[in-house]
C-alpha cells in the first residue's frame, strides 16, 4: 500500500480520532509522505517518534496497536500484571490510562500511577509490584514533538531482542489498528499505586550511601527539566540532607518544556537555567535531569564559572568514588564487574582495572546492562558495581533495572562533598584520573536526516563505509569491528568473527593511539551519530585531536 492510500485509509476510517481526522486534513504533501511512508517501528526499545497524525507517528491508535500487541503475548505466554508510569510530556497521561484500560478488557491486571513517576520508578514498581511486565509512556530526552513507548520485562529491565522479537509479532499481527476497540473492561483489574512504592523506592535510593556521615556543606543547583524527576530527586536530596536550589520555573511539569530551550543534558542549551541560578546562589554543583528522570547532567563550579561534565566524564567520576570508597572502607566485593557500552570511553574501563574490577562492554542501550546483571545473578559468577552510558545514564545499585537519574544524583552529590572536604571539585577528581591512566576526550557529533530521504540517505552512509573504509591522515586503524555482519577486520587483513553481541548496524574504529571512532544509526531519531574518543597525553592535545578528527568525519559522511 503506497503512503497515498494509507492516508486516505486513515482519513475515511469511522473510528479514526476526530483531533487525528483534523491533522490529515491540513497535511501537505510531503507532510503526508513523511507520515505514512512506513508504519512506525515497534523494536527493542519499544517506539519513540514525533506526534501527530500518521502510521509513522506517535498517537493514540499506534500506542493502542503496541498496547494489544503486549497484552495478546502476555495472554499467549500465561503472564499478568503490568506496571505503568508516564512522564511530563504531552498526552502521556492519557496514553498511560488507555493502556490501562486496554489491558484490563484484555484480562490483565495494572498498577498505574495516577501522576508522573520516572522510568526509574517506575522499572522498581514492576519488581515492587511482583509484575510481569511493564509500560513507560515517554520520549526520554527527545524535543517536545516527541514521545514514546519503553517495555519492560519481569525483572523491570526493558525487553531484550528475543523477547521483543515475540512482542513484535504479536503486534505485526495486528492489521487494523484504527479498529481496535477498549469496550468493557473490568474496573477492579486497575490498582492505582503512589505513596507505598514511592516510600519503598526512596528507601532503596538512600540506602546507596556510602558515607553517611559526611558534612553536607556544598550549594547544588538542580533542575527537573519540567519533568518526572522533581519529587524524587528533591525528596532523597531532603532526607540526605543536602542543601538543594530549584529551577523553581522548570520545576512543574510542562509538555512543551517552557522554560528550557532544551530537555537534554547532552546539551549545553538544558543548563542556561541552572548556570543562571548558580551565579546568584554561588552553587558549587550543578545537576539537571532529563524528562523521564532517567539521565543525569552534571556541572561543576571551576575558576570562577561552570564547567559541564559528559556524561563519560561523570561515570568514571562515580566510579572513582565508588571503588575508591570501597577500598578505603575495606568492603571487598567478590568477582567485581562493571558494564558500560561500545560506544562508552575507555576512560571508565581504565579507572576499573586500576582498582580490579572487570569491566564488560554491551550495546547501546541500557536493557543490554539490566540483562547482564540478571544472568550474574542467577549463575553468581560475577558481583555487579556499576553500570553506565556515556549519554549521561547510570545505575548505582540494581534495584532498579535501567539508568537511575535518581540514584545517580544522590551518589553524585555525596562525591562532590566529599571532595570538596579535601579541597578537591570533580574536575579535579578527572584530572587525577588523567595523570594515572592517560587523558580522555569524549565527544559527539549527530547528523539529523528526517523523512524518507533521510532514511534512504542513513543506509546510503553506512553501506558506502562499509564498502569504502575510511582513513585519517597521521593516524593508523588497527581494527574494525562490524556489529552488523558480525566480524572484526584488522590492519593486516586478518577477519575474525565478532562474537558476544547481537546484531545492530554499528561500526566502530580502534585507532592505534588508544583512540576510537564509531558510528550507528540512533534508535530513536533520524540520526547518524558518531562517536569519537580520543587518548592524548594531555587534555588539551585530546581535545584538539578530537577537533582534528571531527572535520575530518564530517567531511566523510557528506
């Protein structure tokens, strides 16, 4: 069916939304192409896209398909309960009640937050819970236009490949999604939850103090980003005992984001807010969550202004601080090991093996780490300490089965206290690190390629790398690894098989200075990323290296 004829399908639907039936009316063309050219894809990290009208957009008749979807493998595989939660974004209230609904004229049981909760909550209300799934409503750090649709598993870690390859059949099976119908249900399947998860969880958060007893003498400046992390955040903070300054304007939930010019702590642009207040208060740490509370950004007080950290940055600063803390206090973990992904520095891994934890990579996405910390549990080979991303996501204790924004500031506070007892800022803490491992530099670049063009123009790029390897002058490329053909090629040569990893279209560059480059598709816009990490024998030689390689790949993916 061409896009033509799904949108005149859509717009002669009887049952097709009358908000939606508006939409498709004023669509020009290539609004309508880019709407209707495919359906939207429900995968391993359940769907996100721009709302609106469409079979290629988030709305209540796509949500409705993945819902059924979900509810008719639960039925097939004899599971029940499910967990749902939803951040601040537009119509995630009344997508997360929908599904409630629908689940419930399916014979399933829900436990639904009548407010926001964060992705974090609510992965510790589907263990909590004792469900055997889960539904997060949110589009994570995306731009406004956006939401989305994560699902979780029994263990409250969202649906690995295998799994997800079950739940997208059932939900491919489904032809008719304008059709599909709520009708009755029954009432008493839907249980709504707050205060006693929200208590159990906050419990569980403040028991990852490692220092109790430290004086809690430093000014943090935090922002919610008008999202879900503001109660927990500030409710931890107030029960640890530090001293927290509110954004007060990007405190409340706000679906068009108002107040910032960006939600995304990757961002420069999501801390003109907390700069701005920490000037006045003279903070000395700065903290902004993503909407869904499931990331963290950190900012530092350094030579008189503010110095933003990355997100690879403030995980080997968490785990320097874990694992120094740790050893300073003699707890000994047996078979320590710690995950972060392929395209996560190796500064991290460094700051592992110093103090003798193993470090195992995974692929992007956190669901990978959830799944890892399950299997070691169940054989107790391994003993899990940390777990992080470098796009700003970490997990201090397992509670949890996805990146902890929550966990992450309350540890992340208590470090920079810490420090700041020895006269120390967290950048400090990377600069020690630099002078026992080497100096890193992390950075990214992202090319956007909306629509059908851009689809066709992504694979166009990572097909002609893999046809035409590229190269950098002054520089050698020891080593390939290709995880979509799942082979690794050396300098020589030599091809290998690439084993330890599901298939995903990345590729990733291993330079012979310590450095690497790798690029994929993102999973959840129309971008190409890449990813570029570079090992110097200073910071600034790292960064300029970075610059060196950045003008360069720009160049090559053009």
């Amino acid at each position: 069916m061409t896009y033509q004829e799904k949108y005149n399908e859509w717009l002669n639907h009887p049952l097709l939304d009358k908000s939606l039936k508006a939409e498709l009316l004023s669509m020009s063309k290539k609004d309508i192409e880019n709407a209707f050219y495919t359906d939207i894809q429900f995968g391993t990290a359940g769907m996100r896209g721009v709302m609106g009208a469409g079979s290629n957009r988030i709305n209540i008749h796509t949500i409705r398909k993945a819902t059924l979807g979900f509810a008719n493998y639960l039925n097939k595989y004899h599971k029940d309960g499910v967990a749902i939660s939803y951040d601040n974004r537009n119509n995630s209230r009344e997508y997360a009640y929908d599904c409630a609904k629908l689940l419930a004229s399916q014979g399933i049981k829900t436990y639904l937050f009548d407010t926001l909760r964060p992705t974090p909550e609510l992965s510790f209300a589907v263990r909590y819970c004792k469900c055997d799934g889960g539904i997060m409503i949110t589009a994570s750090h995306n731009p406004r236009e956006y939401n989305g649709y994560k699902l979780y598993d029994e263990t409250g870690c969202q649906l690995i490949p295998e799994v997800a390859a079950l739940v997208t059949k059932e939900v491919d099976a489904i032809e008719d999604l304008l059709s599909i119908d709520i009708g009755e249900y029954d009432e008493s399947l839907i249980n709504i939850i707050n205060e006693e998860v929200d208590k159990a969880y906050y419990e569980n958060v403040l028991s990852i103090s490692l220092r109790k007893d430290l004086k809690k003498d430093i000014k943090i400046i935090y922002s919610p980003e008008h999202g879900a992390s503001y109660v927990p955040v500030k409710e931890t903070m107030a029960m640890a005992g530090y001293n927290l300054v509110v954004v007060e304007n990007q405190a409340y939930p706000d679906g068009n984001f108002s107040n910032t010019k960006s939600p995304n702590p990757e961002e420069k642009l999501a801390y003109e807010g907390v700069i701005e207040l920490a000037r006045k208060e003279d903070g000395d740490l700065l903290l902004v969550c993503d909407p869904d509370g499931d990331r963290m950004g950190v900012g530092v007080k350094k030579d008189g202004d503010y110095l933003i950290l990355n997100g690879n940055q403030t995980g080997a600063v968490l785990l320097e601080y874990i694992l120094s803390t740790y050893k300073d206090l003699g707890i000994e973990i047996k078979n320590p090991v710690m995950f972060n992904t392929i395209v996560t520095s190796d500064i991290g891994e460094a700051v592992a093996n110093y103090y003798g934890v193993e470090c195992e990579k995974t692929l992007t996405g956190f669901k990978y780490i959830g799944n890892k910390v399950k299997q070691y549990e169940e054989n107790g080979l391994k003993n899990y300490v940390f777990g992080y991303e470098e796009s700003y996501g970490s997990l201090i204790k397992p509670f949890v089965r996805d990146k902890d924004a929550t966990q992450a500031c309350l540890m992340l506070a208590e470090a920079a206290t810490y420090y700041h007892s020895l006269g120390k800022n967290l950048f400090d803490v990377i600069e020690d690190i630099f002078s026992r491992v080497g100096a890193y530099y992390d950075s990214q670049v992202s090319i956007s390629l909306p629509g059908a063009d851009g689809a066709v123009k992504l694979q166009q790029i990572m097909a002609g790398l893999r046809e035409k390897p590229f190269s950098i002058e002054g520089y050698t490329i020891k080593k390939i690894e290709d995880y979509k053909l799942r082979k690794t090629t050396y300098l020589d040569g030599q091809v290998q098989e690439l084993n330890g990893f599901d298939v995903t279209d990345a590729l990733k560059y291993y330079l012979d200075d310590g450095s690497f480059i790798a690029i994929r598709p993102s999973g959840t816009e129309p971008k190409c990323k890449i990813y570029l990490s570079t090992k110097a024998k200073t910071y600034k030689e790292a960064i300029e290296k970075a610059d060196y390689f950045t003008n360069i790949l720009k160049e090559i993916v053009k």
